[in-house]
C-alpha cells in the first residue's frame, strides 16, 4: 500500500484514474441508538428519518432554533443504529448540542470514528471492484458483513470495522489517495460539506441543502423548522453554494475564515464564504457560498491574494424549487 499526500499524479481537474482509492479521513460517525433513537433524530434534523429504508441514505442538517445549520450530514441505519456522517470538526461541535436534547428521550449518542475505516471508491472500475469484494452493491446503501456501502451517482463510501478495513487496506495495491481526492470529487458534486468553523452562519437552503433531497418539507416539527420553511414559502434566501475554481499565488491555511471577494464596476468587494477547499500547485478547487444572484462570468479573487484569479463552474444539480 502506498500512501499519497501530495498526490503529484491527479491533478485538480485533471483525467480520473479507472480505479480510485481515497481515505476518508476527513469524515467521522455518530452512533445514534436506543428505545427513541430515530424518533430523536427525526425531531431534531431536516431530513424525514421515519421515512428512511433500509437500503437508502440521505442528507440532512441539523439546526440551532434560529434555523442556522449546526451540520450537514449523510444518515443511514445500520443494525440497531442511525449513523450520521460528517466532518470530524463539526461532529465535535454537533454532539455537545444533540446530546444536549438527547436527556429526555431514550437515546443514546457516541462518537464511533474509531471504530471504523471509510475508504472512498471512484472511477469506472469501482463497481466492478465493490462487487467482486463484497457482491451486488446495486442500491444506496448495502449493509455488508463487518460494514456498509453507500453508492452515490458512480462513487462510494466504503465503511469497514478498524481490524477489518486494515486487511484489506495491506492488500490492495493502487495508490491510495488522501482526503483532499476526494473532497475534491464532492466538492465537484456541490456537496455541502459544512465544517464546524461555520457551524450557526447558514440557513440550510443558502448551501443547496434542499436541492440534494437533505430537506423534507413535508414531516413534523424539528429544530429550525420555521426559518427553513418561510425561506422556501416566503423566499428571502438571497445565497447559494457555487463551486469555484482558479489559481492562487498563496496557501490557503484556514479556508473557513477567507473570503472571496467578487469584481464589480468599482474593483472588488466582499463575495462570500469559502466552505471545503483542494489545492495544488497554485490551483484550487472549492466550493463557497455567494449571492445566489452571482453571474457564471463572475471574476472572483481570495481576498488578500490580489493575484489570484477564480471562476465559477457549474452545478450539477439545479437550484430551481417546485412550488
């Protein structure tokens, strides 16, 4: 096995391998069990956890009573236990505050990072691989012996207990990639990866929550509730997620404080928040939530780097609502 952290042979935007592997060290578990476990979590995020199947998984977000996402996360149930996946930094902020709820029902909560590897598989050739490891794969979630699956649109999270995964980390031979390959792939996707330096800044629609299925408009009361529904009834949501590409002349070292600053008649002016970034060899690739009024052609900069130059890339979602 070898492991890259500099990853010279993938660059941003660059030709995908056939077959990817990628640690996913970036992301951690909560554990959520007990009597009212579920029905917990169902008043408490955006999502319709009662209506969750087995086979299936979800976005959601967790909010503060202001409607402000505390998370972002991916939910699915495995054996007796909801799990909720997201970025290890928010996860550290967001149990202090499910727990906080979690005293007067029957539930139990617990940070299971450690007990579990997640590997992410891409490429043309990750299907075929999953299959000949742990057989058909063919929906959402697939519940494997000593672990799961998740497949999203030809990618997938592979999640194995510690002693397991390390089996077979040892025998696979292709490169393994760190974290930041696949941030990059989800921050193509437009994935709102929410991490804890923004935690309380955004109503989930301002980072397209609702256009991943991660909102349910339709269930019971939860935390938040009022805000997120009179955004979509009443509008006044005036920030999306864009994803945004370009070259940098410095590193960016704490992307939850930069900004992007947006070119108008008179220079450049404050454009909005960078949320996940990648970058390489002067090159970025992140996604950032600006005025959901931003021009494609937009000429954007990080401020402080007035030598950089971004532009924006499309989604591959559309941010249109029914009624």
């Amino acid at each position: 096995m070898t492991v890259s952290t500099s990853q010279p042979t993938w660059p941003l935007n660059g030709q995908q391998p056939q077959l990817l592997f990628s640690s996913i060290t970036h992301l951690g578990l909560i554990a959520v069990t007990g009597e009212q476990g579920r029905s917990f979590i169902h008043g408490q995020v955006t999502t319709d956890i009662t209506s969750l199947a087995q086979d299936q998984w979800r976005w959601g977000a967790h909010c503060d009573p202001k409607g402000k996402m505390l998370a972002s996360f991916r939910t699915f149930a495995k054996d007796d236990a909801l799990m909720l996946l997201m970025p290890k930094d928010t996860l550290a902020v967001d149990l202090p505050q499910l727990q906080k709820y979690a005293v007067f029902s029957k539930v139990e909560l617990s940070d299971v990072s450690q007990d579990w590897l997640l590997l992410g598989v891409a490429g043309e050739q990750a299907n075929a691989w999953l299959t000949a490891q742990f057989g058909d794969i063919g929906n959402e979630l697939t519940l494997i012996e000593h672990g799961f699956v998740l497949h999203d649109a030809g990618r997938y999270i592979l999640g194995l207990t510690k002693d397991i995964g390390a089996v077979l980390l040892a025998n696979l031979e292709p490169t393994i990639y760190d974290a930041s390959a696949w941030q990059e792939l989800e921050i193509t996707a437009g994935y709102p990866n929410l991490g804890a330096g923004h935690s309380g800044q955004f109503v989930p629609q301002m980072c397209n929550v609702q256009a991943i299925n991660g909102i349910s408009f339709n269930k019971g009361c939860y935390m938040g509730q009022e805000t997120v529904a009179r955004m979509k009834y009443r509008g006044g949501n005036k920030r999306a997620l864009y994803i945004v590409t370009g070259n940098v002349t410095a590193p960016i070292t704490d992307e939850s404080q930069l900004e992007i600053a947006q070119e108008d008649g008179e220079g450049y002016r404050r454009g909005g928040s960078i949320i996940e970034a990648v970058q390489r060899d002067g090159h970025v690739l992140l996604t950032a939530v600006l005025a959901n009024d931003t021009p494609m052609d937009a000429k954007l900069r990080i401020s402080g780097d007035e030598a950089s130059s971004l532009s924006l890339l499309p989604l591959p979602y559309s941010l249109d609502e029914e009624a």
